[in-house]
C-alpha cells in the first residue's frame, strides 16, 4: 500500500505499521511442508504443535522441529505461527502456560488462539508471543474487532462469513491487522458453533475431534416423509472449498493483512502448487495494479492440486444452491504429484528426484519451482543413482536421474500428467 | 425468563418485540420472575446501530440481565445499558473456567456453560470461575449453527417449490443421517441461518442435586419445538424438585412422578438422556 501519510509518519510506540503487502500465510502440517511453503513465498506459516490444536496429528511438530521451522523461516525472513485455536475444558488448562512459555523460547512470533483462557494466558506468560484471535471466535464485526484490539491483540482473523464489503468497513474504522482466509475447505457451520461430532461420535469438535460429519448424507424430511425422489441428491452441509484467486485486487484493496490458506493436512504439492500462485499474484499486483491481470495459469495450476469444487464462500453473496457439495464433484485432478528435486547438473542436464509416485519414460511431466518457473516435457532418459537405464520409478522415495529439457532447481517439484 | 427477538437473540421460541418489553417485565415481576433479555447472535456490521437503542429499551423496561456473546454487545452495554447485569453466552464455546472469568472481570456476572460439558467439568468450572453458572437441565439444544441458507439452498439444488423452505422453527423439518435410520435431527431456517438440533433431549431431573451440590445458580429449561403443555409440565416438575431440595436437602427424595409426567408427554421419537453429563469425549 502506497500509503505515504503512514509511511511519513514518525512510528509511535506500540503502535504497528501497516504492512506494505499483505502477507500470504501458509499452513504447514509437518516440518518438510513448512520448508516447501516457505521456499514458495510464504511470508509465514502456521503450525500445529502437540497440544492445544484443532488438528490432532501426528505429523504436528514438536519444540524441537518448531526450533528448527523457526531458523528455517528465518533465512527467507519469514514467520512460524503456531495454532492453539482449541476451547479448552478444564483439564486442558493445566499445561497451557508452560506450553507457550516453550512456544517463546522457540522463536515462535504468534499463536493463533480462539479461546480467551489462551488469549490471557498468553499476554501474561510470553509477552514476546503475539496473539491473533483465531476464526473459531466468528468475529464478524468492527465492533467486536475493536474490542479484542482493545484487549491488546494485534491481529483478528475473521469469521468465513464476513463479506467484503464488511471487511472494507471493518480495516476503515479500525487499525489493527486483519487476516483472512482466501483459499482451501472451510466449515459450513459459523466457526466453534458444531458439535455435530460429539453428537455422532464421543469426539469434540472443539478440541479438534471433528470428523466432518456435515459433508456426510442426510435425507431431508418435510410432513414425516422423504424430499427425496428417485435421482435427487441427498441432503448434506458440506461446503464447496473457498478459492479466491480470482479476486486478489479485491482483497488488497480492501487493506487485508494477511491472506491465509487453509490446510495443515494437504500435501507438499497442494501447498506448494497453491502458495506459488497467490505469491505470484500479489506480486503481480504490488508491481503494477493498473496493469495486474489475472493469468490464466494461475487457475489451471490450482487445479493440478486441487480437486475439491471450488467457490468464493461469503465475499460477494451469502453461498446458495451453486456452493454446497450435492453430488459427487471430486474430479480426479489430472496431475499427480510424482517427485522432488533434490539436485540437478548444469554439465550433463540431468536432475536428481526423489519419487513420491510412481513414474516411467514416455510419460509426460511438468516441473515448476517458485515464482512461476514451469516446463513440460516428456520423460526420455531415465536413470538409477548408477546410471543404469531405468524402466520405471517405483518406490517411495527412491533416487532417480531424469534428464531435463530446461535447467530446473532443487526443491522445484514434478508433477505427471495422468 | 429468557425472552427477546431474532434481531438479538438466537432461536428464540417466539419474539417479544422492543415495545412489549416492558409490559413483559412488569408481569413477570409482579409474579417475582427475573427477565433476561437474549442478545447473543453474533452480528454484522450493519446490526450494528439497532444495538444501543434496543439496549436503551431493555434498561427502561427494567429488564433483569443481558445475555450477550459477541464483544460488540458488552461495548454497547456498557455505555447504553450501564446498570444491567450482563451474562455471558457462547453457547458451545463456554467451556472453561478461565474464560468464564475473562468474561467475568470484563462485566459479565454469569456465565451459561456449553452443553457438552460434563458433571465433573460443571463442577470444577464453577469452583474456579467465582461467578454465577447456568447449566441447561432440559430440552433441545443446538448441534450445528451456520450463516447459510442450508435448507432453502438444498430445495433450489433439487429444484423445488420455495415454498418448502417454511422458514421458522418448529415447521416439521428434519434431518435423517443415511447409517442413524433412527435419529430425527430437526432442522430451520430463520433469518439468522440454519439451525439443526439434536434429536433427543436432555433430562437432568435425577440430577439436580448433584448439580445443585456442584454449585450451579441456574437451571435452563429450553422451551423450543415443544408444546406449551409440555413445557408447563416440565417448569413443574423441575419446579417442585427444586423447591423440594431448598425445604431440606436432607429430606430430599426424587418424586418419579416428576419424571413420569414429562415422559407421559414425551415424543416417542426423542429420547431423554442425560445429554453429555456422565460421558467422556476425546479429541
Ligand atoms: S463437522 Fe463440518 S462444520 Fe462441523 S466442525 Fe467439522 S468441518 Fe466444521
């Protein structure tokens, strides 16, 4: 932002200059993830550690990988947040100040906390953390915005439901960072307001033991009978997955802070494939807003990624018919993620990749790195580590050489046609 | 009494209007009833404005407490409603006791605790939380809450009448989950979004003095898709249980009756439980 009576101005203590880009935040559901989101553009990443997260996994970090994600970060100048977006119960509570004084001392720079006990606890205990209000607070409102900037938290990330227009009025009336979801699946529900999951099966969605019981099939029932005829879709509340390339002028312009993107579960691929778009288009547009059009690359290549339908949730209308999941649209994405690159040699043109799925010559490929690099081209020399000819990569994670029609670079990533 | 109107409040079994507010406090308060007036929607940015006038309303009528969940109504109140009591509704986000008393020391003189808690959180959450707890001891209660038009946007995908969508609680709309052939889910739409609720009732009659001896100040009755008959039935049963324990906890004995005069009027479709009082859950 372009914003010279911000930038002129002597910075006055504790109070936060306005970002000039807006950051693109990406999730990381495992300390390899968090490399490849970083190296393709990620001002920041968040993380799940062991406790306190909405996602229970068993990739999520420890201290130790936080430490290391953290120093990692550091050499792109990037941030680690970390979510313990979780409502508490009481016997959650024991742990929580210990586990952010280690959160601290990692070098995390801010939590993503929904839960106030968290919140304070946070201000209290590591004052060099910051506290973003997470979406599972639903706040939707300036109000409610102004309150929890009141309240010392520098960042709010809004409820899925705010539209753009109250986002415009929201960054207007007050100055605090606002951070929004631009991309990646979504509840249907209002944040933190389902507990579809305890009911159905013991386990609390607030805690992180969701299982998605609203993209299950339901059959409406009206005077004690069935809507449904022969050939009609069951009900369900799943919702398509939000996708907001299309509308990144939009969004700056509304003054969002940071533009994040969901899914600490997803794949290297998805997060690398859907980081290099938006990085590529919030450039794009800081370059040359007069000039920024949308490429239609972008777009295919999220698509490479991602198979879910997508749409563009509250921004523009309230979601209908058109962005609810009815029937089965999970096309298979005509890509797969097949390897990575871990070396190439200028001398003889050939590259090094570890497998991720299988692949053989005669088949054709696309590699691309940050920034947009892409190449396509079909697999014709093939090797083992020996260089022996190989007629097929088989094996997780197994070395091979692939000769390259154009110079790639380690950490670019390739993908097979299918 | 927990009254209000779907402009404020959610799932309100019916609306008393801003202008009624008044004769609706006097009653009560001739008959030595509280009132509290629900404001615990959450709310956009053009909501906004009706919050400080509706606020003035409920202080002239005299009203008894505010129940708020969105920050947004504890700033208004503060300067528009300075000298009602406020309590804090989260509905299933009140979980702990930590942020029942941020909440507290932010106003709020009650806190209304998630109805998937069980009686050993209840319990500890109130020791800790040194503010009054409500706890909902019957009914209904809301599974799954969301801003879209869930209903009217299933009816559009299948192309039907829109007169189907029948907005408004209580309009004979369910849900059936394919592998829970058993289990009705009633589900509406009114102006705040959809609503599903779950298909069986709490029923805490038996364990009233436990909840009693847990140290809870409120007892919530939810009044929702139910009859009037019925929810007479239950405010006495619950009623005399309660009036019971207070004479001498020591005399105390459950009156089946109680029970039996609700499960006489009970759905043979919704079965009363005890909700998630005695149940553990993971995560
Ligand atoms: S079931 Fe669906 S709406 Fe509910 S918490 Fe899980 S993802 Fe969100």
């Amino acid at each position: 932002m372009s914003n010279t009576l911000i930038q002129d101005m002597p910075l006055k203590q504790g109070k936060r200059q306005r970002l000039d880009k807006p950051e693109l935040l990406a999730p990381a559901g495992s300390l390899e993830k968090l490399k490849f989101a970083v190296h393709y553009g990620a001002d920041a990443v968040y993380i799940g550690g062991q406790k306190y997260g909405l996602r229970s996994n068993a990739d999520n970090f420890s201290f130790e990988e936080m430490r290391e994600g953290v120093l990692f970060a550091e050499k792109y100048g990037a941030k680690v947040f970390v979510a313990t977006n979780i409502y508490a119960h009481q016997e959650d509570l024991d742990g929580v100040a210990d586990y952010l004084r280690e959160l601290e001392n990692a070098g995390i720079a801010a939590i993503i906390a929904a839960d106030p006990a968290i919140v304070e606890m946070a201000q209290q205990v590591a004052p060099k953390l910051e506290v973003h209000l997470s979406t599972q607070q639903s706040t939707m409102n300036w109000q409610a915005v102004q309150f929890w900037k009141e309240e010392g938290l520098p960042r709010v990330v809004l409820a899925r439901e705010t539209t753009m227009e109250e986002i415009r009025e929201i960054k207007a009336r007050v100055d605090v960072e606002i951070e929004v979801f631009i991309h990646g699946a979504m509840c249907s529900s209002v944040s933190g307001r389902c507990v579809l999951s305890n009911h159905f099966t013991d386990r609390d969605s607030n805690r992180g033991g969701c299982c998605q019981s609203c993209r299950w099939k339901y059959d409406l029932h009206a005077d004690e009978q069935s809507v449904m005829e022969p050939g009609h879709n069951p009900f369900t509340m799943g919702s398509k997955d939000l996708c907001m390339i299309q509308h990144i002028p939009d969004l700056i312009e509304a003054g969002v802070d940071s533009f994040k993107i969901e899914g600490r579960m997803k794949s290297i691929h998805y997060v690398a494939s859907v980081v290099n778009v938006y990085r590529q288009a919030i450039d794009a547009y800081m370059a040359d807003p007069e000039g920024y059009r949308l490429r239609p690359e972008w777009v295919e290549d999220i698509g490479k990624a991602a198979n879910r339908p997508l749409n563009t949730g509250f921004f523009y209308a309230v979601p209908g018919a058109e962005e609810h999941i009815y029937e089965e649209e999970e096309k298979p994405a005509p890509y797969d993620f097949a390897a990575i690159v871990t070396d190439y040699d200028e001398a003889t043109g050939f590259a090094t990749v570890q497998q991720r799925s299988p692949f053989r010559p005669g088949m054709e490929i696309e590699f691309f790195g940050p920034g947009g690099r892409q190449s396509f081209q079909t697999i014709v020399e093939m090797t083992d580590m020996e260089g022996n000819p190989l007629a097929v990569a088989r094996h997780p994670l197994q070395k091979v050489r692939i000769k390259t029609e154009k110079p790639v670079e380690p950490l670019d990533l390739m993908r097979k046609k299918l | 009494m927990l009254i209000g109107e779907s402009r404020f409040g959610m799932r309100q079994p019916g609306d008393i209007l801003s202008g009624d507010l008044k004769s609706a406090v006097l009653i009560a308060h001739r008959l030595g009833a509280k009132v509290y007036v629900n404001m615990n929607k959450l709310f956009r940015n053009d909501e906004l404005a009706a919050l400080p006038e509706y606020l003035i309303s409920i202080t002239e009528a005299g009203g008894d407490a505010i129940v708020f969940g969105d920050p947004a109504v504890l700033m208004n109140a503060r300067r528009h409603a300075p000298g009602v009591k406020l309590f804090w509704n989260a509905e299933m986000t009140g979980t702990n006791s930590s942020a029942a008393s941020y909440w507290g020391r932010r106003g709020a003189a009650r806190a209304v605790v998630a109805r998937e808690l069980n009686e050993e959180e209840i319990g500890d959450l109130k020791s800790k939380a040194e503010m009054e707890i409500q706890v909902q001891v019957h009914g209904a209660t809301n599974i799954y809450y969301s801003h879209r038009n869930l209903v009217q946007s299933y009816l559009e995908h299948l192309g039907k009448e829109a007169s189907l969508v029948r907005r408004g609680v209580d309009r004979g709309l369910f849900l059936v989950e394919a592998e829970r052939p058993d289990e009705r889910f009633p589900v509406y739409e009114d102006d705040n979004g959809t609503h599903v609720m779950s298909p069986d009732d709490i029923c805490l009659l038996e364990a009233l003095p436990e909840l009693v001896q847990a140290g809870v100040d409120s007892f919530y009755i939810e009044p929702l898709l139910k009859s009037e008959e019925y929810n007479e039935t239950v405010l006495k049963s619950y009623r005399a249980a309660l009036d019971l324990w207070k004479r001498d906890p020591g005399a105390y004995k459950f009156d089946n009756l109680w029970l039996t005069s609700i499960q006489r009027l009970q759905s043979s479709e919704r079965e009363l439980g005890f909700g998630f009082l005695y149940k553990e859950q993971v995560y």
